[in-house]
C-alpha cells in the first residue's frame, strides 16, 4: 500500500515581481515548489502566478505589500496567507536602491536602511515560529556590502549590516539546523541595474549604454550575470546538498572582487 504523499516544500520570496526575486521564484516552481510571492506591486504578482510553464501543479499565492510599511507588514503577517501552512525556506530578495548623497536628505538614508535591513529582519523574527526546522534562509545582499561607492552610503551600509544579520541569524538558528546564508551578487542584468547605470551615466559624461559597456570591461570575466544565474546559486542554498553552508557570505560577482 503506498504510503502518504509527501508535502511539496513551501518557500516564502520577496521582492518576487522583478529581477532577482522573479527568477527566483519562477525557477522554483519550475522544480514543484509552493511559493508565497510578495512584492509591492500586486498587478506584476499577478503576472507571476498566471505565466505559462511555470507547472499546472504548482501553487503560487501572492502577497502585495510594501515590507517597509511596519503597521502592513504587523497586520499582513497575522493574516492569510501567512498564517497558513509553515514555510521550508524564506528567500529575502527585495532592495530599495536609491542615491543618497552626504548632501542630500537624510530621511533617503533612513528609508534605505527601513527597507533593505530592518524590514528583513522584522520579517524574519515574525516568521521563525513558522519555518520549518531544518529550513533555509538566504538573504540576497550585494557586493556593496563590501565595498563603497560615492553617493550610495544608505545601500552599502544596509547591505553590510544585511551581511551582519545572516551571520548571527545563523547562530541563532542552527540548534533547530535552520541554515542561513548571504548570496551577494555583482551587477546582474535587472531592471536596478540599469536605473542604476542610467543615474550614474551623466556624471561620468557617457550614454547609459556606454556606461554599461565601461562596468562590464572592468569585471574579470566582462559580463553582468543573468538573475536566472543568481537563481540557481539560491536553489542550490535552500537544497538538502547546502545542510552544511550557513553563515556564509558569499560573492556571485563575475569576478569582481577577486
């Protein structure tokens, strides 16, 4: 007599409307994950749940909300879909990434760490009673959380902290062999990308596509990576294979800070 079928996994991913999050999320029902996507934009989640070939099988329920918002995020996180059946890993994907010269207003700086260190953290604390033990956690941070740039403190300094964060979590977290890892891309080819390329272009006096072409020319292997790239580097973090890995931060960067 066959036994019970097993409950597919159920991965929480935000930011999962655009970029990192929406290759990640596509790429793990692809391979018969349930997947809770939150993201701000409810109109892109709808998109994500009805594409073609992401597998009839396969559950994809959204949540529409700005994980900034604290009083949202409290009332979301009580509610359905949250509350529903526990998560086997939590893929932290979202960023606010914009500029934040010394000059210019603090409150961008506040907003930049709101949104890219705290929010993730008070998701997180919510939502340990409902992750499974031996459950994953990656945090999606940036090689800036190594390195500086002018004019970019609030998103360097959230990403550093966010490397800070998977640290301790991880300590926290291995007496239930909960695993959690920081994977910090370089450039990748997503829509931040380029609005990034874009605002830096003019005052390096160069076209937006040229200024693409000066950041790849400086990467050791020339080319940005493929959010697709970076999806599978996340797979392979919330796989059985990655039971061991934990409190690692670890570069995807084509080269960058080799």
């Amino acid at each position: 007599m066959a036994g019970p079928v097993p409950e597919r996994a159920r991965i929480l991913v935000t930011g999962a409307s655009r970029g990192i999050g929406r290759a990640v999320a596509r790429s793990l029902v692809r391979e018969g994950s349930d997947i809770l996507a939150v993201a701000r934009s409810a109109t892109d989640l709808a998109k994500l749940a009805i594409e073609g070939g992401l597998g009839a099988t396969t559950r994809i329920e959204t949540a529409a909300l700005d994980l900034a918002d604290r009083a949202a995020v409290d009332r979301a996180l009580a509610s359905p879909p949250f509350t529903g059946r526990g998560f086997r890993g939590v893929v932290i994907a979202h960023a606010l990434n914009r500029g934040t010269p010394l000059a210019g207003n603090p409150a961008d700086f506040h907003a930049m760490i709101e949104a890219d260190l705290v929010s993730p953290m008070r998701l997180l604390r919510t939502l340990m009673p409902r992750l499974e033990d031996d459950g994953r956690v990656v945090l999606i941070g940036s090689i800036l959380g190594r390195i500086g740039i002018p004019g970019q403190h609030g998103y360097c300094a959230a990403k550093a902290g966010l490397a800070g964060l998977a640290r301790a979590l991880a300590l926290d977290l291995a007496p239930r062999r909960i695993t959690v890892n920081c994977l910090q891309p370089g450039w990748v080819n997503t829509d931040m990308a380029r609005e990034s390329i874009a605002a830096q272009a003019p005052g390096m006096g160069l076209t937006a596509e040229e200024a693409r072409r000066f950041f790849e020319e400086a990467l050791p292997l020339k080319r940005f990576l493929t959010p697709d790239e970076v999806a599978a580097h996340v797979r392979f973090l919330l796989s059985p294979a990655a039971r061991s890995f934990t409190g690692q931060v670890l570069n995807h960067d084509s080269g960058a800070l080799v």
